[in-house]
C-alpha cells in the first residue's frame, strides 16, 4: 500500500493549543480562504474551548482564537457568509466566526447524562439537515446518541442510542435518498445506515468497513467524492507516527495511507482543493500523552499537510439557514 508522509503544517507554541483540535473545515471570512478547526478543550479538565481561524494566504499573523462557552464538538459552515454552526457540549448555537460572536442556543439535545457532550457532525446532502452524535467522555460506557437536527423546524431527534464515542461521518444521497456511514469508535467499524429524513429514522444495512486488525481506533473520516473515504486513526500508544487510510466504501479495501511523524494520535482529515492540487489536512491531538510519550513525539498536536493524487475534491456541503 502507497503511503505519503504528511508535514507540519501549522505547529502550536502553547500545550493548550495542541490537546484536542478536530472537525477541520474550509471557510471564506471577509473574502479570503480559511482552515477552521475546534479545539475541544485545552487541558483534561477544562470545561471550554476554541475555534481556531487559519488564513493560508498569510504567515499566521492574521490567525485567531475564538474562545466557546463550552466544549465544541463539531463546526459546520452556513451558506451565510463568516457564518457556521457549532454542536457544543449539549447545545447547537450559531458564530459568527468573523465578529467572534455567538446566538443563543438553537436547540439542546435531550440528554441530562453529566458525562455526554456533543462530538462530531455532518451536513446531510442539500444543507437542510446535520446528523451529529456524542460521547462518554470518559470513553468506557455507551452512554452517547445519533442525533438529527432539522433546520426548518429546529428539531433535533435522536436516530440511534447506545454509542460510546461518535465520531466520523460521512453522507451522500443515491436513488433511494441518503446513505449515512458512521463510526462509533471502540467498535472499530464503519456502518452503513439509510437516513431517512423526513421520517427522521435510522435503517442499518451492516457493517461497511471492519477495522478491528488497525492498529489505533478509527476517529474522525471525510469522503473522497469517488466511492472512498479517508479515516483517521487515534493511536493512544507510543508510536514514531500516526495514520490517516483511505478504504473503498464497496469493498473495505484499505487503498493508500498518509502518516504524521511524531504524532501519532490523528483525530481529523479533510480534503482541501488549492491551487497548486488536493491537499489532505489532518488534525492531530496530544489528549492524554503521558510526559514519556509527549517527548517522543515532537509533533502531536499539530496540524498536517499532504499531498494527494485527487484530481478534484468533493463539493463540501454547507447548512443553509433560509432566514439569515
């Protein structure tokens, strides 16, 4: 299997910076491309986090934080411009990611469980839905729901119970309307459902992919827009790197892989088209590194780059809020 080391792409002078950064997504603020990402939350015991702004055309001077009242799970851009909407501990709230500012909470989700928060979401194809989930922080029992919100309605529903960690997710639409592939990540698979929205319901169609001989558990994914998407794997071990592998969706054949040295716990990927061809973003995270195993890994915690055979990404979805 082709393997392409990934580089440093953005590395953090602050710890805090570094514990937790995923979902990264691709915006446009005041008319310039930015990489946006959360920062779950900034030591083992904080109870808020970040939004983190990168502006590629720049040398990082432009670059900001965002701070969140509470423990961001997920980001997922509007067709509004500066604007997206974020799933935080158990609430979704508007930001305007430009102004710094954010609405009052949309919707809760209806879970008083101490130990849940929201974790990682997905635009569903069209922009008028967002499947999203969460987790046991304390990664041990299945505490944690899959979740749909509607935007027309400003309803959230629960779509499946009994996950321990909701992560990766990826969505498409075919002729029987969507397909939803889902990673709850102790039970290293990805499953297939068929999401149908309208009944706001949930059909499994089995397992798609089997991930249980990785090494790592599987965490955040993004889709390839070509019949494969790209996993990340959060690699609790000391290793001399981590791993992001692509797998066709028909099969489970794992195709290529990317690696970040010295940071073996990936948690996100993204497909980013640029100029110069695809570029794969891979967020990385030092949550938990013991001081033994932080000194052995330079780089954990920082955000990568590689480059990708991809003649063209998918079109990113964006939700589309009709009266913003």
């Amino acid at each position: 299997m082709h393997s392409t080391p990934a580089q440093v792409y953005i590395d953090f002078e602050s710890e805090s910076d570094r514990f937790l950064p995923e979902g990264p997504r691709w915006m446009t603020l005041d008319g310039r491309d930015a990489l946006v990402w959360v920062n779950i939350q900034s030591d083992a015991e904080a109870t808020e986090g970040e939004i983190h702004v990168h502006f590629p055309d720049s040398d990082g001077s432009d670059d900001y934080a965002i701070a969140c009242p509470g423990r961001p799970g997920f980001l997922l851009p509007l067709t509004t411009p500066h604007r997206a909407i974020v799933g935080m501990d158990k609430v979704l709230r508007l930001l305007d990611a430009w102004e710094g500012t954010w609405s009052d909470p949309l919707v809760a989700i209806p879970d008083g469980h101490p130990r849940t928060i929201i974790n990682d979401g997905e635009v569903v194809p069209g922009g008028q839905a967002i499947v999203f989930g969460t987790k046991d922080v304390q990664f041990r029992e299945p505490l944690g729901h899959l979740y749909l919100y509607t935007v027309d309605d400003n309803r959230v529903s629960i779509l499946a119970d009994q996950q321990t960690c909701s992560n990766g997710k990826v969505i498409r639409r075919d002729d029987g309307g969507f397909v939803l592939w889902d990673i709850d990540t102790p039970t290293r698979q990805v499953r297939r459902y068929r999401l149908d929205v309208a009944a706001r319901a949930l059909n499994p169609e089995g397992v798609a992919i089997d991930l249980s001989h990785e090494v790592g558990f599987p965490d955040g994914m993004c889709d390839g827009g070509d019949g494969s998407v790209i996993i990340a794997f959060y690699n609790p071990q000391c290793a001399p790197h981590g791993r992001a592998v692509r797998y066709r969706l028909d099969t489970g054949e794992a195709i290529e892989e990317w690696t970040t040295p010295g940071s073996p716990r990936v948690t996100c990927p993204l497909l980013v088209p640029r100029p110069e061809g695809v570029k794969l973003i891979l967020t990385t995270a030092v949550e938990g590194m013991p001081p033994e195993i932080r000194a052995y890994c330079p780089h954990a915690g920082c955000v990568f780059v590689a480059p990708t055979t991809f003649s063209s990404g998918p079109m990113p979805e964006s939700v589309r809020f009709p009266n913003l």
